[in-house]
C-alpha cells in the first residue's frame, strides 16, 4: 500500500501543479516579481524570521539537540510543493504564492546550510545534493503549472473549460495526499507526541501568526495575507528530509519534519474551510 502511495503521489502532484497554472497567467507571476512589496516581505517572513523564531522556540522549551536542529531545519526548509493548490483552494494569491515558491526552493542550497551554520544546529558536508534535491523539486512544482498556464494563455476556453472538470478530481487527490501522509507518519507521532509535538504545532501557529500579522501591518490585501500565510505555515519536508537523512545521516532530526508533515496538513484543512466560509463561492475566473 505504501509503496504504490509512493508511486502514485508524485503523478497526482502533477496534476495538482497543471490546476493550479490553469488559474495563473505569466503576467500575474511576472506582477508578482515586478511589484515585490508582498514578495519582499513573505520571503522576509519565511526566510529570516521563520528559522529565527524556530531558534527561540527550540532554547526555549529546551529541545534536544537532535530535535532542536531537526526543527530549526524545517523551519529554513522552502515552500511546501503543494502550497500553490492550497493557497488555489483558500481564495489566496496565487501568483504570489507561486513567486514564493519559485524563489524559497531556488535559494535553498544556500539559506538551509546558511541557517544551520549560524544556528549552530549542524553543518552540511556540500550543498551539492541539495542543490539537485531542490532543482528537482522545483521541476516538479514549475513544469507542470507552466504547461497549464501555457494552455490558458493560448486556448484560455479550454483551460477554463479543463480547470472545472479536473476541480473535482484534485481535490480528491489532495485528500487522498493528506491522508497517505497521515498513514505514513501516525507511528513516528505517536512516539515523539509528546516530547516534539509542542514545538511543532507551536512553530506551525508561529508561522500563521507571523505572516498575518506582518501582512496586516503592512497593509496588504486578503488574497496576498492568505498566501503569505500559506507559503509560511507549509514547508518542503521532503526537502527537510532529504538533509537529515540523506546528507547528515541523522534519523533523530527527520522527527520534528515528520511530524510537520501531518500538522501542517490539519493547518491547511483549517485555512481552506476559513477561506471559504468568510469569502465565499470561488471566483473561477482567471483574474
């Protein structure tokens, strides 16, 4: 079962990507990169004060070591993949939320080792794993939403006509993507409950409450605080895990990104029926 999850999930978030590009156009992601107020502060929220709140976090319920770092990891780690379908699903912004993830997985073989080594939590042997791991990743998440937004620039009837019919059939994926992460990981949590699940689920409602209040501070519209939001509250475990297991041979830091994974679901659940009881139907225009 598990392995045909394995299998399987990777072609559903395919699909999820190509949703989500047939909702977006060029010039949406371009206005994101050429008026960067909303970017420039989303990356600061994720990128600077995430990892630093994750230091404090980690020294003030003095985690172990392992723990700590595995934390601190998460916390620097980019995007999640599916955060651009999530910030789709709760009404946000979702060229900016594209535009975070773009530029959170690009810069990440160089702020993941950047953030481990001025924490103190580890040091990375090379970045050139990470490098690929991340290109990867971003190939997963780009190729996928640029064929869907290539077909809405060029047959918008169809892609509108395509995007309601595939609506339905993504959101059971991503249920199904939910629930496989639920399934894989229910034996780690109930293990480490107790001793790392505080700081997780604290690190994920530090994370929301970060980017709504910077976004409300600086006055930005519903759409964007949602997806700053989003992109901040969902991190790349794969990516987490790919650092601890793969190039620090550290099982002990995979927990807290483990337990991540099925808090940050319950997070974006939460986000989706909020969105969608206080803005209302979707607007399925590409606007």
């Amino acid at each position: 079962m598990t392995s045909l999850l394995a299998a399987l999930l990777p072609l559903g978030l395919i699909l999820l990507m190509f949703v989500v590009g047939l909702r977006l156009s060029l010039t949406q992601v371009i206005g994101a990169f050429s008026r960067p107020k909303a970017l420039s502060i989303g990356l600061l929220v994720q990128l600077i004060v995430l990892p630093a709140a994750a230091f404090l976090l980690s020294r003030v319920l003095a985690l172990p070591a392992p723990m700590a770092a595995g934390l601190i990891l998460v916390a620097a780690a980019p995007g999640g993949v599916t955060s651009n379908y999530i910030a789709h699903l709760a009404r946000a912004d979702l060229a900016l939320s594209a535009a975070m993830t773009l530029v959170t997985t690009a810069l990440a073989s160089i702020t993941i080792p950047l953030v481990l080594t001025l924490t103190g939590a580890a040091e990375l042997p090379g970045a050139a794993g990470l490098m690929r791991m991340s290109m990867i990743m971003a190939g997963v998440a780009t190729l996928p939403m640029g064929a869907g937004m290539a077909l809405a620039a060029w047959r918008p009837g169809w892609a509108n006509w395509l995007g309601v019919g595939l609506e339905p059939a993504s959101k059971i994926i991503f249920a199904a993507m939910v629930l496989a992460t639920f399934i894989q990981n229910w034996p780690v949590m109930m293990q480490h409950i107790s001793s790392v699940g505080p700081a997780v689920l604290a690190l994920n409602l530090i994370a929301l409450s970060l980017a709504g209040a910077a976004g409300f501070i600086t006055r930005l519209g519903a759409q964007k605080r949602r997806a700053i939001m989003v992109e901040a509250s969902l991190q790349n475990v794969a990516v987490a895990l790919f650092v601890a297991g793969t190039l620090l041979d550290n099982p002990a830091m995979s927990v807290p990104a483990l337990i991540y994974a099925l808090v940050m679901n319950i997070s974006a659940l939460a986000q989706i029926a909020m969105a969608h009881k206080w803005v209302g139907p979707a607007n399925l225009n590409r606007t």
